[in-house]
C-alpha cells in the first residue's frame, strides 16, 4: 500500500505494517523502514477502506529510537492513540527488545508516554518463576469491551539471529499476557 521513496529516509523499505480504523471510519497506520541509523516508523493515513494511504510526514515519527512491529489503537475514551513497539536499543525503555509505550493525540505527533516501557522480554509465568525470552515479536493487544485485556506475542527461544531458530531450536511459541 506505500512503496519506498528514493533517497527518502524510508528509501530500503517499508515493511511491519499497524493499521487502526479511527473513530472517524479513516486508517492510520505506522510502519517501519530500515535507515543507516537503525529502524524507524513513518505514518500514513487513508480515507477509508479501499482508498490510497498518504504519508503524513516527510519524516520518521519518534525519530530518535529504534523501534519495529508496532501496535496502534485509538482509546475509544479519550480519543487519543496509543502505540506499543519493540524497542530495539533499549532507548525509550531501560530494557533491550521490551515494549515502548508512545501516545499521539493526533496520529501524527508521538510520545513516549510517562511510563514509557510496556513489557519487557522477562516473564513471569503461572508456576510465579520469572524468566527471560529470545524474542518477543508482533506484539498484539487483544480487547473487551473496548478495553485492553491481553497482550499477544509470537516468542521465541533462544535469543540471537533467527537464524538459529531451525530443525534444532524448534522452540516457538504464541505468549499470551493478561493485562487486567
């Protein structure tokens, strides 16, 4: 639905895309490119299902991480939209890999929000043990009633490249994390 645009910061590639039907029937949707300084979102929006996406900016958004895989909803509530990504330097949120929440009232101007990180790559599971994960990938917020209620990953083991994910290190798996 967007191609790359030569000698643009989004030139290599654009790719993981979130796509969010906004109160008013439109799309927004983040996406992320490749860039020499590391992955960075852009921002797009059409007017409805079936109509072209535009950029709205000439630039990345939250220009100053590292971020992929991003989630986008719009709070039914406020109004506002709210994004998790994978946060890949660790910049927004302490942690290498975790979540960073960010906050737009606007869809186009993005924030790291006050508690900025949304999960981290350590989880505690039902026997209450805490324990490290490779990867967290895709993260997916599932809602009731209009209501964030779970958070989804597709995870993996070990931690690295995935390319030693094989025949071997056949160890993946979907996460599902409660949120209430």
């Amino acid at each position: 639905v967007l191609k790359g645009r030569p000698g643009e910061w989004d030139a290599s590639i654009v790719t993981n895309p979130a796509v969010c039907v906004c109160a008013d029937d439109s799309l927004l949707m983040i996406y992320r490119s490749n860039t020499p300084q590391g992955c960075r979102l852009g921002v797009a929006r059409a007017a409805g299902l079936g109509q072209p996406f535009e950029r709205l900016t000439d630039g990345p958004i939250l220009e100053n991480l590292h971020l992929e895989d991003p989630f986008i909803w719009q709070n039914r509530e406020t109004g506002t939209f709210e994004m998790i990504a994978k946060d890949l330097s660790g910049k927004a949120t302490g942690e290498v890999h975790a979540g960073a929440h960010a906050l737009s009232t606007d869809g186009i101007h993005w924030n790291p929000a006050s508690e900025a990180k949304a999960y981290s790559r350590s989880l505690r599971y039902t026997d209450g043990v805490q324990r490290p994960v490779g990867h967290l990938e895709r993260p997916y917020v599932y809602f009731e009633k209009g209501v964030p209620s779970m958070l989804y990953f597709a995870t993996a083991q070990p931690e690295g490249a995935f390319a030693k994910i094989d025949h071997l290190n056949k160890h993946t798996w979907i996460t599902g994390v409660p949120l209430v």
